[in-house]
C-alpha cells in the first residue's frame, strides 16, 4: 500500500528484554516522526527525522529509547531493558517535508507493546 | 502540561445535526492545526488543517474554526453521518520555530446516531 507501514502490529514481551519496531515511511517523504500513545492518553512526541539533519530526540523518555533512519527511509525504534510503564502504542507518522512548510503528518496503524 | 486540550471526551450527535468539536491550547508559538479522526486499532488519519494566518478552512463536510485571541480551536461536521462516529483528535505545531513535532488533546469520541 502507499502508507505509513509498521511493523510489527503487536508485540508481547517480558520485563527487562529489547524491542525494536519498524517503520516504513511513505515514500518520496522526507520527514518521519515517532509517537507513543499510553492508555488513556493523548499522543506523545517521541522523535522526529528530517533528511540527512540530525534528529530531534527531545520527546525520549529515558536512555533506553533509540531511534534510527537508515537511507533515509526505513525507521527503527529500540526500547532496552523495557519496563511496565513502556506499555504503548508506538506510532510511527512521516510527511512530505518537515522545517518550515505545513504538511500533515500521516500515520501508520501503529505497534501495541505489552510488556509482562 | 497539556497544551493541547479537548474537554469534552465524548459527544453524540444525531444523522444529519451538526458535529462541533472543540479544542483549546496554551501555548502562543502554535501556527499550523490539525484534526485526525481515529478508528479502533488503526493510526490517526489526517482530515483537515489550518495555519495560524486563516481564521477558517473548509473541505467538503468538514470545516476549521480558529480563534487566536481565544488560543481556540474547532471542527465543524455537516451533516453529520454515521460513518464519522470515531475519536478526533486535535494537534497543533510550532513550525515557524522550527519544532515539527505535533502536540495532541487527548481525543474526543463523536458518536453519530442513525
């Protein structure tokens, strides 16, 4: 599809292991952002990539998040030593430009992250 | 600190009324809007937009209300039908300073009776 594809949907797992979900922007868009959303919360902004910049990490919660941006395109977020508390929706959204120009940003379905 | 707020978490509407679903925010810096519209298990989808040099934006059935002086917000749907029962969210950015990142309510649940 022409989406903001991620990957995978649902993710159990225990305490104290990694994760790492995956995002497939659309293509052709040069901005790329992750989000969390926690039960019963609004969406939280976790980090934002535009082109070769250097990102915005400034919505991580802690050292154990990480993202990264390879080529340009293809996103992945690495949660370490997970938690309870890092049981989320992880949403990932790109859109045609990031800096000064209004675009919307358009989001995938997301990955719900339960950790035991 | 919420900067985005919608205070009403859910609304009902009859087939055909119209929809207003408002939203507030703090912070003056804001200049572009968004409303995304939620189903169960799927991402947000973008429905509409407004830069802070609009007062209103209109797209078919969907209309965007902004009153700066307020730091106010909202999204007008008519008629509304029941396709449209979901949960809206309300964004806002800062982008002439450079922060991308969009600041969301925490979602108003709009059920539209047949």
């Amino acid at each position: 599809g022409a989406g903001v594809s991620q990957s995978p949907s649902n993710k159990v797992t225990e305490k104290g292991k990694d994760v790492e979900l995956r995002c497939d922007p659309i293509s052709g868009h040069t901005a790329l952002y992750w989000y969390r959303q926690s039960l019963g919360q609004g969406l939280e902004f976790l980090i934002y990539f535009q082109g070769n910049s250097a990102p915005d990490k400034s919505g991580l919660p802690s050292d154990r998040f990480s993202a990264e941006r390879t080529g340009g395109s293809v996103s992945t977020l690495t949660i370490q030593r997970t938690q309870q508390e890092d049981s989320a929706v992880y949403l990932c959204a790109s859109s045609l430009s990031g800096g000064f120009s209004n675009q919307p940003q358009h989001f995938g379905d997301g990955t719900r992250l339960s950790i035991l | 600190d919420q900067q985005v707020k919608q205070n009403s978490p859910s609304l009902s509407v009859q087939e055909g009324r119209i929809s207003i679903l408002n939203c507030d925010y703090t912070n003056s810096m804001f200049d572009y809007f968004l409303w995304y519209k939620k189903y169960p298990a799927e991402g947000p989808t973008f429905l509409i937009s407004i830069s802070s040099i609009k007062d209103k934006n209109e797209d078919g059935r969907f209309t965007v209300f902004l009153n700066k002086s307020a730091k106010h917000l909202s999204l007008h749907i008519v008629p509304s039908q029941p396709g449209d029962s979901a949960v809206y969210f309300c964004a806002a950015s800062a982008h002439l300073s450079g922060a991308n990142n969009l600041f969301f309510g925490t979602g108003t649940r709009l059920t539209v009776i047949p």
